[in-house]
C-alpha cells in the first residue's frame, strides 16, 4: 500500500513538473516573438478639394442642362456658397427628383492662344464651383442647398451630373530621375494652370493637349522636360568676359604679354585664316560650341498625374518638381 502511494505521489509530481516547464517554454517563446509592423498605406494625392475643383477642358458641347436661376437670400447676396439654399429652373416635368445631387459648373471660354501640340479645337474650359442636393421638386423648379462650395456660385452657373474620380496614389520612389530617357509614348504640352498661373510647383492643377484619343488613362504619370538650355525666365547672351587683344593689357616698359586675366579660350586659327598650329584673339563663344555638339539630353523639370480625362485634354497635378516648371514645357506619358 505504501509503495503504491509513492508511485501516485511520484506521477502527480512528475506531472506538475512536466507542465511547469511547457508553461515556461511557451511564455519564454511569448517574450521572444517579433513583431513586424504593418506597411504604411500609400496616401492620397489628391482631397476632394482638388478632385473635385479642378476643372476640365470639355470637347463636347453642354447638353441643356438645369441651371441656378434665384436663391433664398436676394437681394442682400448675390454670390452663394455651401449651405445657401438655390432654386433651379428644372423640377419634376424635366425628371428632377429629391435626393438627387449635381456638380456645380461654369463655362469660361473657347481653349485659345495656349501652348499647344494639337491643331484644331480642344475644348471649353470649365470652372467646377462645387455641389448642391435636391430637397424639393415642384412641376418647374426645384429647391436645392449647396452641400460642397470651391468658389463662389453665381445665378446662371449650370448643373452636370456628380463626376466620379478616384485619387491616385503616392509612388514607393521618392526621388525624380532627372536623367531617364524618352518613353518614346505621346507628347503634349503643359497649356494652363488653374487660376492663370504661369509658374507652377507641386499640388498645382494644370491642364494639358494630350486625352482620351492619345489613350490617357487617370492615374498615368507624366514627365514634364524641355530642350536643354530653353525654357529659362532669365537669359545670358555675352557670357564672354573679354577678348585677347595684341596691346592693351600691359605696360610700354614691361610687356607681360597680349592676354587678359579674363580672356575666354583660343580658337584655332584654321577656323579663321585656315592656317594650322597658329590661335587668333578671337574667343570661342559658347553658341559655337553648342552648334557643334551632339543631340543633348532634355532636361526634365518634374512630374504629373492625371486626374481626369476628356477627349483631347486632360486635368493633373504636379507631384514633383527638380526646376521651376512653367505653361509652355513639353510632357510625354511614362
């Protein structure tokens, strides 16, 4: 009997051992585990605001379309923004219902004397000044608020259906190669920027001559470049400090000899007299050297995304910038 107690006693207890030393490997392997934090998501490029006030170059002419026509606050406004309430002139007999939610828009003009690529019309350029929803529909007008206001609504602006655009995301690569080559894809030309801008950087909105027709998707990266040496806001001309002259740059008494300090390079006299071995005291200019040297690189100044597409135009935002970048500077699709 008592030799069997001791075997009881002597399981239990390698028992309880056995399990004390499970719990202290696992706990010892709790403490020991890694753990590898989440990849950051990829952030938006553009908010709403730049989604959807940026603009467009329309090809196609408007449809009749219901228009802002009164507001609740005349006389004492006659400029309207989120919140304001607007009367249309479209109500149930035209199929406007409650509920129903329009983009607010402004027709600026006929797209001319822009830098352009393409010949022929591009388009209308459209002002987009926010977005109002439906409340109340009678036979021949409807109530309306402003949910969403980028500028100032005025009487007469029309309404299009809500557009729907994603916003792209940020590349992995941050740095903008400045050297990569010509993708040998469509090119077009930097024609305006939103608010008359001429000079343009990062987040700006611009629009360009290259659409649906030259396959354009949003969300296509653009590189913006120009010709080498073109394309600056200020020039150099007489880059040539001085000539070297035959007197003129030394005493009577102690001839140091016939060259300025400043003087350029000598140019080979077979360009002149066609005599060999023998330097006039004409410099080389550096529009001679530029005549005389191989197709050169472009010189790219940065980056775009396109937001939306029309038919020969497109609306982007600039990403990144390397230079100054400016309306005028050629674009080509990655």
């Amino acid at each position: 009997m008592t030799h069997r107690r001791f075997l009881t006693v002597s399981c239990l207890l390698f028992l309880v051992l056995s399990l004390s030393g499970a719990t202290a490997a696992q706990t010892q392997q709790q403490s020991t585990q890694v753990v590898v934090p989440s990849a950051r998501n990829a952030a938006n490029i553009a908010g709403r605001t730049n989604l959807y006030c940026a603009g467009y170059i329309k090809y196609q002419r408007f449809e009749p379309s219901p228009e802002i026509v009164g507001a609740e606050r005349e006389p004492e406004q006659r400029t309207f923004a989120e919140g304001n309430v607007v009367f249309l002139n479209w109500g149930s007999r035209q199929g406007i219902k409650e509920g129903q939610r329009f983009q607010i828009v402004r027709p600026k003009g006929d797209v001319k004397g822009v830098f352009r690529e393409k010949q022929g019309f591009l388009g209308t350029y459209v002002r987009e000044l926010g977005q109002l929803e439906v409340f109340k529909v009678h036979e021949d007008m409807a109530f309306a608020q402003i949910t969403f206001s980028c500028e100032m609504v005025l009487l007469g602006d029309i309404l299009v259906p809500v557009p729907y655009r994603e916003s792209p995301v940020e590349r992995a690569e941050t740095q903008l190669n400045r050297f990569a080559d010509p993708s040998g894809k469509a090119i077009g030309r930097l024609m305006m920027a939103r608010d008359s801008r001429e000079m343009v950087t990062t987040n700006d909105v611009v629009y360009i001559d290259l659409g649906s027709e030259d396959h354009v998707a949003p969300g296509d990266y653009l590189t913006i470049f120009r010709p080498l040496g073109a394309g600056g806001v200020t020039t150099v001309e007489d880059e040539e400090d001085a000539r070297g002259r035959a007197t003129g740059f030394q005493s009577d008494a102690y001839r140091g000899g016939g060259f300025s300090s400043q003087s350029q390079r000598a140019k080979d006299s077979t360009f002149l007299v066609n005599v060999p071995g023998r330097y006039r005291y004409r410099p080389i200019t550096t529009r001679e050297v530029k005549g005389h040297r191989p197709e050169m690189p472009r010189k790219i100044v940065g980056e775009m995304v396109v937001i939306d597409v029309q038919a020969r135009t497109a609306t982007a935002i600039i990403t990144r910038v390397a230079w100054e970048a400016h309306t005028g500077d050629w674009v080509e699709i990655q």
